[in-house]
C-alpha cells in the first residue's frame, strides 16, 4: 500500500507538476494544496477534484503544495507566495486551494494582478485568522478572528463548508461505549487542530458536562509521552484524534517520523480510538467518526470548479453545504476494542466487516428467485391464454352457425338488412377476404360518398374498382388491420376520386365465417367540417380558460329550485389541454356560513332580491372563507339566465374573483397617506420645538452680549454674564449636536469604534460631571456598583453619550429623591441602568419615547431627539433599549451592550 501511494505520487507530480513555460501556453486550473504530499486527507482531496476534472473537461491542472503553511517568519510567508506568483507568467483560470491556512496566506499576499481571478476553497469556516497570527507562536485565544464574510470581501470566491461533526461523534462514542467518563482529545499545534480543541472543549461543557475532557496536545506533551499515556488509559477512557503533526522523532516506537503517528496511535491503546476525518478508516488506524469524506468534498469542489469552467460567473455559485455527513465505522478494529457489536448503528457505513451468507450469495438469490417467477408467470399465462382461445372459438363457431343458419333460412330476413344498411346515412362496405380482396357490397350513401354505382364495383378489387391511387391506399389499410389484430378505429386523412383532401372518420372489423372465408365490415364518412367546428370550439375554450386563469376567476351555478351552487373551475396549459378540473358544489346556506358576519346581511339582501324576481343582476364585494384558510375580499357577479313562467329564477350563473391584492393596495395606499399626515405633522410640531429652543439661548445671548458691550457693570455682573451667556452657548450648541447626531444616524454614516473601556472609570467621571448639574440638597446621584471592575471591549464615546443623555433627563425631571446609576453582566451582555424618583411617564406614551420628533412635556427644555439619538446608538452597538416607569413614582431607564469583556479584581 505505501508503494502504491509513493508511486501515485510520482506519476501526479510527473503528469501535474507546472512550469512557468507551461502556464504560459493555455489556460489552466491551479490547485494549492495547504498540506504535504504526505498528508492523506489533503492528498484523497486533491487527486478527487483532479479526477472529477479529468472526467468532465478537457482543462490542464496544475499543483502547489504549501506543506502545512509552516513559516518561519512572516516576511518568509511573503516570500514563499511572491515565488509561487512569480512561476506563472499566465494567470489561472481558476484557483483551487485545500486547506484552511492555505487560504489565510493566499488571500494575504496575493499581488493585486490576480485580485479578480475565480476561487474555489475546499474548506470554509465561519472564522478565520490574519496571517500574521498564523506565523506567529501565540495563544489561539490572543488571536483576533475574522469573519469568513469579511475575508472574502473583493475577491471572486465560492467553496464548501467544512464542518467538524464533534458532537455527532462523541454521541456515537456514547452509543458505542456506555461505561466512558473521559474523552481524551489528541490534537497538535496547527491553528486548524487547536481551532478543533477549542470547539472540542466547548461543546464538552455546553452538551456533556457529565463527561471529563482531556487534552493531549502536541504544545504540552511529546509523541513518547503521548503514546506512553495512551498505554495507561482504561476503557473509561475514550480517545478522539484530530491530527498529531511535528518533525519530532518517536523513540518509544521506533517511528522516525510522527507526521505518520496517526498509523500507529490504535496500537497503544485498549480502546478504539474514534477519528474526525476519514483518514484511515478502511485500513482499520481509527475505529471512525461522524464525518463527510475526502472523498465527497472533492468532488462537490470539483462541481464548483466545473461550473466556473463554463462560463457561470462566482457570485451565482453560492457556498455549499455537504448534506450527506454520516457515521463512518470499521468493524474489525471496533471488535478488536471490544465493542459490543449489538450496539452498531444500522445506519452507518462499515469498513472490512464481514458479509453475511444473503451478501455473499445475493446474485444467485435473485436470479433464482426471478426465474421461479418468470416459470409460474408464463405457466399462469398459457393456461389463461388457451382456456380462453378455446372459449372464444367456441364463441365464434356457434355465432356464425346461428347467423349462417338465420340468413339463408330467412329471405325476407335478408331484405331487410339489405334495406336497413342501405339506408343507413354513412356508407358502409363489405369485402370478402380470400387470397385476394374483392368487394362484396356497397350501400347507397357509399355509392354517393365515392361517386360509383354498386354493380361497377361489386366483384372487383379495389384497385380495378376505384383506381390505382385510391385502391393501393385502402388495400394498405385492409392488409394492416388483417395482420394487427383484425380492427381499425381511427381518423385519417383521405382523397376522393375527383381529387378533393377530406379528413375522414373509418371503423373497419374483420370477420370470419370458417377457415378459408372471412369479411372486411368498413364505415367512413367526411368528418371534415365536424373536425373544423371542433378545433374552433377547442380555441374559444381554450381563450376563455387562459382568461379565466390569470383573472382568478372563478365560474358558478346557482339552482334556487334545490338550493345549490355549483363552482367550477378549470386550469389549462398553452396547448388548451385540460390539466385541473375543481368542482365542487355547496348549499346556499353552506355559502351562507362562510362570508364574513359584517356582509351576511347585505348579501342575504341580495339573494332575497333575486328570488323575488325584484333584480335579474347583481354586483358586489364581500369578505369569504371558502377554504377555511381566512377570509379573503371577492368580487361576484351574477345573472339570471332561466326563468319559470311564473318570472321565478331557475338559475343564475356567474363568476366570482379574488379582489384580494387589489384591497390590499388601497388599504395600504390609505396607511401610507395617514403615516405621510402623521409624518408631517410631527415634523412640523419638531421645527416649531427647534425653533423655540434655538430663538430661547440666542435671545439670552444677544440680549447679555449687550448689556456687557453697553453698561458699565461691575466684575461680579461682568461674570455672571459671560456664565450665563457660556451656558446658553453650550445649550445651543447641544441642539446642533443633537440635530447632527440624529442625521448622521438617518443617513446611515454611524461608525464604530471599539476600544478596551474601564467602566468603572466611565462612570465615575459621570458622576464628577452631572453632580454639578443637580441640587444634591434635594436630589442624590449614587454610582451602584453591583460587581467587580470590568473592562469592555466597545465604543467608549457613544456609551458615554447614551449614558449622559439618561442622566441629563433624570436630572431634568427629578426635583427630588434619588438618582441610582449602574451596571450588571447578563449572560453575554452588559445591563446599564438609570433609576430615577421623578415624574414618571404615563402608560400610554412609553412605546413612543423612543422615536424621533416626539417631546412628551412641551414646557420643559429640549428637543425631543435625546432619545431617539440613544436609541439609534444602542441599536448600532448590537444592544437593546427600554423603559419601566409609573407615573409619580419613577423611571428607570435600561440597554444592554453585547462584546468582549472580563472582570478583574479591585485592587
């Protein structure tokens, strides 16, 4: 096996290797591969996508290995993928990398002539990382991450998901080893394998904290150590491998290379060990796992590409999904770790398991089976073939002795058939069937149909009698139906003597009288203007069904008499064929139940109008449930067409159609010009408020600007001056604030900018800030501090605005009492609040703080745009707003904030 695998190898890098001379001559598909060329599941991948690609086009493929994106510095990452560009004078026509870290290197360096060249990666995650953290030997969890969707931005990219299936692995240990208590998790120092522990270890607390996870990581644990400590586990002790690569050497087990450890772990252990990827499963290294294959991930990247190869443009292509991820499990190696086999799944794929005595032997099974019924079925069928053939004979044989006995016995019998046929209104033919075809009779709408008297053709073939032309058509027609079964029933196209192309309807039957002697029966007649009628008849319907079909309309019958309606309605296709027919019928009193109770009356009005003969036509719109799936708006129309001679109505037929969409646009027609009303008035009654807040500051300030230019004051006044005009100045220049806040949030131009936060400090310099503001006589500002100090990572200028806002408005409304501020963890958020004793806010009014323009109390100072502004700010930090208030008693104000954040001690 290790010989095949090196000479496949060889033969890939012979067949795929490229050269700068090479990419220079055609276009051609790159494959970067993120592992080595010893990596097994890299390897299964790639030579599946060339494959695909080998057996679908025609493309050249060439090959990159990355072997394992291991850099020793970042400017050597730049160099390593400045050299691979610069070996293709010839850009690729697509790009295919394996592997998560080939991703993070390729979309770092990539010089910006291949910017726009199609991608297909092999392996997606939600997260990724810079290549500067995957150069560096830091902690994952120092790390910053990076959304998928924000590392693709400005590429031309598409790929396939590539999920660790732990959870549906550990239950499948679970299943499989009821008595384990331990899950060891081997892994290494690649970012993708820690990246795995990390997943391994949170879903261990969220899904199984009745279990103990370990962790035997290539960071803390040598290969000998780690074999040594799988030798010593017991069968509590369960084992998940997820890679072990280092360039260390295995003294213990004499293994020179531990890029290969995965081929040996199970040996060292008394226990199967369980595996994430489907490397080494068929050769019994790993007992198996919950996983899509290499296998599958090759060729849906293979689809991918070929997709890309014809023409479809990358952002048509979304990000797929395997759908088909399934227990994968080798029997032997499970059965060597002591598996209890009853406890296999059914479904699930084994490898080197046994076949049992129906696999070996299925094929001969069947074919036995098949044959045992083919004998009985074709034994069954003759019987039934010859009982009935005798019975028909029997049939045959005694029908034409009574009729060969009647005719001859009866002469005036047979003038009386001969008169009936004759006068039968389509004509009719009988010909004796011997070596040859002669005709025997015509009757007389024949001899009008073909413009021939009878004795002109009686005794004579149909070629003597009617012509060459005519006669080798219908000796063709009388042959065919002798060797397919004896009868024709069919419309065919025919050309009378004198030329003349009619569509005719023939009906032909072959009788035997005995073993030498039979007789050809034949009708046929002109069905041409019948077939003309019909086809004008199939047009209107067809017109008048395509008209009901996009009119949604709905056609019915009433019957007064028996008090039913009838409704039918009939969908076809573009060629006019019949493809639904709904039919239903109801009583009126059925009908009755399900309009809407606002228009029962009217429309009782209406039915009652027409049984009294008061109205023959009536039009209206009404709300009806026919389906019970709700009530919806129809428009009916009816008319009565049949009446009694008495003037009753016997019926009335009309046709109903859901007006639904069209009451739903004027409906919303009506809101919206009530929202546009609503819209300008509170508008209006914001620019009357602006205007009075702006005219009150600069009216103080124009008016004190004078006093100080003209008077001779003192310095105190001087001063009291100057600070009222400074604190008109800082009113003034709040609105403005306010009002460019709020713009800035309505035009969407609101910008982030996270930056660890103390918050205790936050809210200290609060409360250094606003205690001027308050009469601390009557009012007191406290900071509750409800946990340790916390640093946040968020926007510090924005969650000091919200908060100075809250503040400033329970200092506005607060004349007494108290004024409580703080903070809280709740689970992954931060909980703010402002509690104050003041005037609380009525009931009704508290869904409407929040939104812009509106000013609850018009004599007290401000504009209205407090809230809606910190509403819009909490909101674009990824948090919620509200309010608990009473009215006379008190509000408290509240948001949450999501991020990152930590507690720390107070020192």
């Amino acid at each position: 096996m290790k010989c095949f695998r090196i000479v496949f190898t060889l033969l890939s890098l012979f067949v795929f290797c490229k050269t700068a001379e090479a990419s220079s001559s055609k276009e051609y598909v790159l494959i970067i591969n993120s592992y080595t060329e010893a990596d097994e599941w890299g390897t299964h991948t790639q030579n599946t996508i060339i494959d695909y690609l080998k057996r679908t086009t025609n493309s050249t493929i060439y090959l990159e290995y990355l072997d394992e994106c291991v850099f020793p510095s970042l400017s050597n990452a730049y160099d390593e993928m400045n050299h691979l560009y610069s070996r293709y004078s010839v850009r690729p026509k697509v790009v295919v990398i394996i592997g998560e870290a080939g991703w993070i290197a390729y979309r770092s360096t990539l010089p910006s002539s291949w910017k726009n060249i199609p991608i297909v990666l092999t392996t997606v995650r939600d997260f990724t990382i810079s290549l500067e953290d995957l150069v560096s030997n830091k902690e994952t969890t120092s790390f910053t991450p990076i959304s998928f969707e924000e590392s693709i931005k400005g590429f031309e990219i598409t790929g396939v998901y590539n999920p660790l299936y732990i959870k549906e692995t550990i239950l499948l240990m679970k299943q499989l080893m009821p008595e384990m208590k331990r899950i060891a998790f081997i892994s290494d120092k690649r970012y993708v394998s820690v990246s795995g522990l990390d997943n391994f270890l949170r879903i261990m607390k969220e899904d199984f904290p009745e279990l103990v996870p370990l962790s035997f990581n290539l960071k803390y644990m040598s290969a000998d150590s780690l074999l040594n400590t799988l030798t010593q586990l017991d069968r509590q002790t369960g084992v998940l491998c997820y890679g072990w690569y280092t360039s260390q050497s295995i003294t213990a087990a004499g293994v020179q290379s531990t890029a290969k450890l995965h081929r040996v772990i199970s040996n060292f252990t008394n226990t199967p060990v369980f595996s994430l990827i489907d490397i080494g499963l068929s050769s019994g290294q790993f007992a198996g796992g919950v996983m899509s294959t290499s296998h599958d991930y090759g060729e849906k990247t293979g689809e991918l590409v070929v997709q890309i190869l014809n023409g479809k443009k990358v952002s048509e292509i979304p990000f797929q999904r395997l759908g088909n991820q399934t227990a994968h499990l080798n029997y032997d190696e499970l059965k060597r770790g002591g598996i209890d086999l009853d406890l296999l799944p059914d479904k699930a794929i084994y490898y080197q398991r046994p076949l049992s005595f129906y696999e070996q032997h299925m094929v001969m099974i069947y074919i036995f089976c098949f044959s045992i019924f083919v004998i009985w079925l074709v034994l069954i069928i003759w019987i039934a073939y010859l009982r009935r053939t005798k019975e028909l004979k029997q049939k045959e044989i005694e029908f034409l002795s009574k009729y060969k006995d009647l005719y001859y016995q009866n002469e005036e019998l047979k003038q009386l058939l001969s008169s009936i046929i004759d006068n039968i209104p389509i004509p009719v033919f009988v010909k004796e069937v011997t070596k040859e075809i002669r005709i025997l009779y015509v009757n007389k709408k024949a001899e009008e149909f073909l413009g021939v008297k009878s004795e002109q053709v009686i005794g004579k073939l149909q070629i003597d009698a009617y012509g060459e032309e005519l006669g080798a058509v219908l000796e063709e027609e009388d042959q065919f139906m002798i060797e397919h079964g004896g009868f024709i029933s069919d419309e065919r196209p025919f050309v009378l003597p004198d030329k003349r192309k009619i569509i005719t309807r023939v009906e032909k039957a072959l009788v035997k009288q005995d073993e030498e002697h039979s007789y050809i029966i034949a009708t046929r007649w002109d069905i041409t203007e019948q077939k003309a009628i019909l086809h004008k008849l199939e047009e209107t319907n067809h017109r008048l069904s395509e008209v009901m079909n996009v009119g949604d309309i709905s056609s019915w019958t009433w019957k007064p008499e028996i008090a039913m309606v009838f409704i039918e309605r009939n969908l076809s296709n573009k060629t006019g064929e019949l493809i639904l027919n709904q039919s239903s019928s109801h009583t009126v009193q059925e009908m009755l139940d399900r309009i809407h109770p606002d228009y029962l009356q009217q429309s009782r009005a209406i039915f009652r109008g027409i049984l009294e003969g008061e109205a023959e036509r009536f039009d209206m719109e009404y709300r009806l449930d026919y389906d019970g799936s709700g009530y919806k708006w129809y428009g009916m129309h009816g008319l009565v067409t049949e009446k009694d001679p008495t003037g009753k109505p016997l019926t009335v037929i009309g046709c109903t159609i859901d007006i639904s969409k069209s009451k739903q646009v004027q409906q919303e027609l009506i809101e919206a010009k009530e929202r546009a009303e609503e819209s300008d008035r509170v508008k209006t009654a914001f620019l009357e408020s602006v205007s009075h807040e702006i005219r009150t500051p600069l009216n103080a300030i124009v008016g004190f600007s004078r006093i100080l230019a003209s008077s001779q004051l003192e310095e105190d006044e001087k001063n009291q001056y100057a600070d009222i005009i400074e604190s008109n100045n800082n009113l003034l220049l709040q609105i403005i604030n306010d009002i460019l806040d709020l713009s800035q949030l309505e035009f969407g131009t609101f910008n982030v900018c996270n930056v660890p936060t103390d918050i205790h400090l936050l809210f200290n310099e609060l409360v250094d800030i606003c205690s001027e503001k308050i009469d601390t006589a009557q009012v007191s500002l406290t900071f509750e501090k409800t946990m340790p100090v916390c640093i946040a990572v968020t926007d510090r200028n924005r969650l000091f605005q919200v908060l100075e806002n809250l503040l400033s408005n329970a200092i506005k409304f607060t004349k007494q009492g108290s004024i409580i501020m703080g903070y809280k963890q709740q689970d992954d958020t931060l909980f703010f609040y402002v509690k104050d004793t003041g005037c609380g806010i009525p009931y009704d009014q508290q869904d409407e703080i929040f939104e812009r323009f509106v000013k609850l109390d018009s004599f007290v100072q401000g504009t209205g745009l407090g809230l809606p502004i910190c509403s819009s700010i909490v909101r674009g930090l990824g948090g919620k707003i509200g309010v608990e208030s009473e009215p006379g008693v008190g509000s408290t104000f509240w948001f949450t904030i999501p991020g990152h954040f930590e507690q720390t001690p107070e020192i």
